[in-house]
C-alpha cells in the first residue's frame, strides 16, 4: 500500500460537525484534512490550493451549495473524488448528486468508520453508497432511468444541433475533455450509441422545438 496521504477537504457550514469529522479522519495514519470550508463556492476558490484527493462535501449550503459545487469542481479538477456527507435521504437528492458526478453518498448518521471505508473506496475509484442510500435508490420500476443535468441537457442540446465537441467546449468556456467525458454520460444514461441517436432524442422530446441557429 502507498504511504502516500489522502488529502481531504471537508465541506460542511455546520462548524461542530466540520471539527467532528475532521477529528475522526485524523485518527487515521493515513488522512491528512487539508482544510474545512462552510459553502461550495470557497471550496470552488480554494480547490487548486489545497489539491484535496476527496472532498467530503454537503448538499445545503449558502453561497454555492453542494450539486452546483460538485459539478464546478468536477470541470475544474476532473480527477477529485466526491462524497456527498448529508442528512439527506431522498431518491431525488441520491441520484441528482450522482448525475452530478459525486463518486459517493453518506448520510451523516453512519457509524465513523464508514466515512474512512467510503474514503478508501472512492480512492479506489469505486462508488460508495451507505446502506440507507442503497435503500432509497431501489428500482421503483421500468422508468427508473437516470435524468440529465441541466449542463448534460445543453450540452445535449447543442450536439444534437450538429456542433463539433470543439465546438461545445469553445461555445461554454470548458475544455473538450469536459465536452466528451459529459458526451459519454449522456450517451450511457440514453441507452444511445450516436449522435443520431441524439438528435433524434433531442426532438422527440422537444427540445429543439423554437431554437435558433445562433444558439
């Protein structure tokens, strides 16, 4: 094993429960937190500074709440590990932060040992789901296919106007990676092989309906 430290951030605008995290995690030979930031929008500012391995991140938050972070960070530093910590346990908030690209979800009242367990296997890149997670997201039937973002759904709307991944990246300032590794997410929550199959999407469900050229 690596004796290389796992850098992480905790983001959490509930200071005692920051500083009791961050006890716990310092326990570990292994850990070493990097910092504790109370909104999405400081851990956005502070992110290339700090160069955390994991952030443990919650979802309500002022400023810049833990969705909109994860997705931003993710643009940023594509190579971060996100766990959503929260008291929420609701589908919605589940899957919403998975579409969004968290590698995790943790409800905050799991036994503290499954916080470093869920550390070790996102660093792994697996995903982590604590068991009330897994319970919410239990298939409620044939529709449970996961829904876009709202970045996947532009970035949908433009490919399925013809635009080159070039041309996406140029078009929302973000770099082509980005564009391409949204594309593949897309395609996979689809069930779509190609860019056909995109556009044909794109128009069966009206999304291309009073749009203009110069989007």
């Amino acid at each position: 094993m690596s004796d290389a430290l796992i850098r992480v951030l905790i983001v959490d605008d509930h200071p005692m429960v920051a500083e009791g995290i961050q006890s716990i995690l310092e326990s570990y030979d292994d850990v070493v937190v990097v910092g504790t930031l109370n909104n999405g929008q400081d851990a956005v500012d502070q992110v290339s500074d700090l160069k955390p391995d994991v952030i443990l991140m919650d979802l309500n938050m002022p400023n810049l709440g833990g969705l909109s972070a994860t997705e931003i960070l993710l643009e940023q530093t594509p190579g971060t590990r996100i766990l959503i910590l929260t008291m929420h346990d609701s589908p919605e908030y589940i899957a919403s932060a998975l579409n969004h690209g968290a590698m995790g979800y943790l409800l905050k009242d799991v036994p503290t040992e499954e916080i470093k367990l869920a550390i070790d296997s996102v660093m792994r890149n697996e995903r982590y789901l604590c068991t009330g997670a897994r319970g919410s997201l239990e298939p409620k039937g044939d529709n449970a296919r996961e829904s876009l973002t709202g970045r996947e759904q532009t970035i949908l709307l433009q490919l399925a106007k013809g635009k080159s991944n070039k041309e996406v990246a140029q078009s929302l300032d973000i770099s082509v990676r980005t564009v391409e590794t949204h594309r593949k997410n897309i395609k996979r929550k689809l069930g779509i092989s190609s860019t056909a199959g995109l556009t044909r999407y794109a128009m069966e469900h009206g999304m291309l309906q009073g749009t203009g050229a110069g989007f």
